[in-house]
C-alpha cells in the first residue's frame, strides 16, 4: 500500500526505519484506529485564497523533498520512492467558518476530516473571525514523528532556526562497548516493563463518538523553565507534575476514579547528524503521573534530601514535581540518551512493533504526553503565527492526549480527546492553575 511520506535527507531508494515499519504494521493490523498526529498554528491577518495557499505550499515542498514521495516494495523491504502521482490538490484543502461559531466547526472540521485517497498527509486553510485563520497539518505517524512534524512546521511557517532539541555527543569507538551494555540493559528493562505492568483494560468513563476536539492552554515558557531549573528538572517535567495536578482535580470535578495514571511519553532520538531526517527515530516510555502520595511513604522517601514536608500545607505541588524530576533524570543524562537512541537505531522491526504496541495498549499507559520545541516565531507572506498546537497521537483505550509546544515565549498545552469526554474543556484551565500552584509553592 502506497504511503506519502517525508524525509528532507532520504534519498529514492533508501530503506524505511524500524519504526516506521512498526506503524505501518499496526495500520495494518488496526485499519479501523487513526495513526495520525499533527498541530496547528494559529495567524493574525487576512488569510490568503485556497489557490494562493496551494501555490504556497507547492513553492516549499522543494525543502521537504519527500512529502511528495511514498513507501513501496511491501512490508518485508519497504523503501522511499518518489510518487510519481503526486498531486498537490489532494493534500491541500480549506475548511470556512459559517455562522456564529462556525470558527470552532471549521476547526473541527479539519481535525477530523479524513485525507484524500491515497494520501498519508493533509495540510488545512482554517477561515476564523476577521483577519484570523490557522492552518492544520496532520500526518500518518508511520510517515513521521514529532520532531520531524516540528521540522515540517519550521519549514512552512517558521525562519530556519534549529529545533532546540538535546542530542547526546558524538560517540567515541572506545565507548562502544558500554554503550552496548547500556543498550541492551535497557532493552531488558524496558521489555519487562511492558509485560509486567500489563493490567486489566480500563473502562473508558465516556461512549467514544469518533470526533476529536482540540482544547487550549498557555503560560510563560519561562515560568516552567525557572521552576524546572530550581529543582533539578526541565520544563517538561513541571509541565507533567502540572498534568498531574490537573488530573486529580479533573477527577474530583468529574466523578472519574483515577486510582493510576500512567502517561506515555515519546523520545527524540536521532543522532546529531540526523537534525534534518524525517520520519520516526521516536521512543516511548511509560511514567507513572503522581496524582496523590502515598499514605505512609517510605522511611526512604520521607529521609530523601530535598523531599517537601508536610504536604497537608501546600507542598503537594512540590511532592508531585520531585516525583517527576526523580523518575526523569537518567533520561536527561548522556549514558540513558545515549542508550536509546542505539536501541532506536538498531532494534530490528518485530520487536519495535512488539513493543510500541505494547506501550500504547491501555492496559499499561492512559494518556499520550509530549512536548516540543516548535520555533521563535513563524509566518505565512505578511501574516504573523500567534499561537500554536501540537495534535498528539490519540491512542484507542486512553484518556486523551495532551501536547505541549514551545513557540516564542509561551508553553502552549493542547488536550485531544473525544468530544464525549467529560470536562474535557476544563483540562487546560486546570493545567494553568496546576502551573500556578507550583510556582507559589515554590516560594514558600
């Protein structure tokens, strides 16, 4: 089955990775679940015509040689190829506002449309209220991940800075062989993991319709940097302890038990050489999101340097964020970085699969959560991108996911979810407060 797909460093010919065979398996397997993720940046001024935005699009697909190129040769020894019908037309479409909150239907309307025939990727002009439009790219995720969709984004709307992500150093041939322990140490750990943290499959609290709603959130990226920075962690971290907040008080707003919530969170990781691949070099690892404490936490916890007391008195904000900090911190250092993306690069393609089903299953992860750095600024001709959304993988079985993009100074959240959800339009809300709680706790 032909796939559209992207690759600004692939040649015609070249191998798939294992990762992008892995999905395309799972569609296989699955044709009836969207493999689909995407984003939308949100610009200020007259939006142009649909043929002018073709025009447009057309003009820089010349930086994103393989959008216009598909996956042949089956599911043994599939390659790039350039599709030789490639029509522009079938990728481009518009989507216009009617009436009083048509700006919201046209929105949804191009989250949910289905692509062309043929077609793996599809890119929307969203009409809004005078002088605001958006435009919402989606894509299968066996033709991306979502740092190469960012890349996508940087070369359609952005100014050409380099996307910010961390990548481990060059690799000396002297580490090679701690660098395949480590590898493979972690390939036994993560490959228990999936089986040994497998329970019974959660009952959705909602009958799913089969429409996707976008809800929004933002504050100052600075704010999560400065407190992520003051305890040992990243933004990312304090933008999970965050989600962690929300969800407890979502549950309690709700009437939705939430005993555990596990989220799955992707992982760059192309080498340094590899800034401008696309498709997937992603990981996915399950955290644990730290909704309540403990009852009797251990002597070892409550000794551990550092840990927030009296939690009863405001701290939880802190003990939720430790609790993430503590989980992460391999992952920001080298050997971890390191490890996986040699598993990443050498993991044949039946035990990725194995595994990524395995991870997206809702009998071991709830929610999908990641994050990334978008750009400092975007445009389309005159006009300015204000905001921005990043539209996570939404897995059948979980929650929702949630998405947080970095694009000027803001951090900008982003929850898909079935429209059936309960409360779904308060997460962001709850999201911001949870920000709020943190960096007034952090002062006390």
């Amino acid at each position: 089955m032909p796939v559209s797909v992207a690759s600004a460093q692939a040649v015609p010919g070249q191998r798939t990775h294992s990762v992008d065979r892995a999905f395309l398996s799972m569609e296989r397997r699955r044709p009836d679940v969207r493999w689909e993720a995407g984003g939308v940046a949100y610009l200020s001024g007259p939006p142009p015509s649909l043929a002018d935005f073709r025009a447009y699009v057309g003009f820089r697909l010349s930086r994103l040689p393989l959008l216009t190129s598909r996956v042949e040769g089956g599911s043994r020894r599939p390659r790039w190829r350039p599709d030789a019908g490639f029509a522009l037309d079938q990728h481009v479409h518009e989507a216009v506002a009617d009436g009083p909150g048509g700006w919201e239907a046209a929105l949804d309307s191009a989250l949910n449309a289905p692509f062309a025939p043929g077609t793996y990727w599809g890119v929307w002009l969203v009409h809004g209220p005078p002088d605001t439009y958006a435009v919402c790219y989606r894509f299968h995720h066996a033709c991306q991940d979502g740092a190469a969709a960012a890349l996508t984004f940087r070369s359609l709307l952005g100014e050409g800075e380099p996307s910010g992500r961390p990548v481990p150093e060059r690799g000396r041939p002297a580490d090679l062989p701690r660098r395949v322990g480590a590898a493979l140490g972690l390939t036994v750990r993560f490959m228990a993991g999936a089986l040994v943290v497998r329970r019974r499959r959660p009952a959705l609290p909602f009958v799913p319709t089969g429409e996707r709603q976008l809800w929004r959130g933002r504050v100052r990226a600075d704010t999560l940097r400065r407190i992520g920075a003051a305890h040992g962690g990243s933004g990312h971290d304090v933008h999970l302890a965050a989600l962690a907040g929300a969800l407890a008080d979502w549950s309690e707003r709700s009437g939705v038990a939430l005993p555990r919530v596990t989220a799955l969170v992707p992982f760059d990781a192309r080498r340094p050489d590899e800034e401008q691949t696309w498709g997937n070099r992603c990981f996915a690892l399950p955290l644990e999101l730290p909704l309540q404490p403990p009852l009797e936490p251990s002597p070892a916890r409550a000794a551990a340097p550092g840990r927030p007391q009296g939690l009863a008195d405001g701290h939880l904000p802190l003990w939720r964020l430790e609790h993430v900090v503590a989980s992460t911190r391999k992952l920001r250092g080298g050997v971890w970085r390191q490890a996986i993306q040699d598993l990443v690069r050498f993991m044949p393609a039946r035990p990725t699969e194995w595994y990524m089903r395995g991870m997206l299953s809702p009998r071991v992860t709830d929610v999908m959560a990641t994050s990334m750095p978008l750009a400092d600024r975007g445009s389309l001709g005159d006009t300015q991108v204000t905001g921005t959304a990043l539209l996570p993988l939404v897995v059948p079985g979980h929650l929702f996911a949630v998405g947080l993009s970095f694009f000027g100074g803001w951090a900008e959240v982003s929850f898909v979810a079935d429209r059936a959800l309960p409360l779904g339009e308060s997460l962001p809300e709850l999201w911001e407060r949870a920000v709020g709680d943190l960096e007034q706790a952090a002062h006390m």
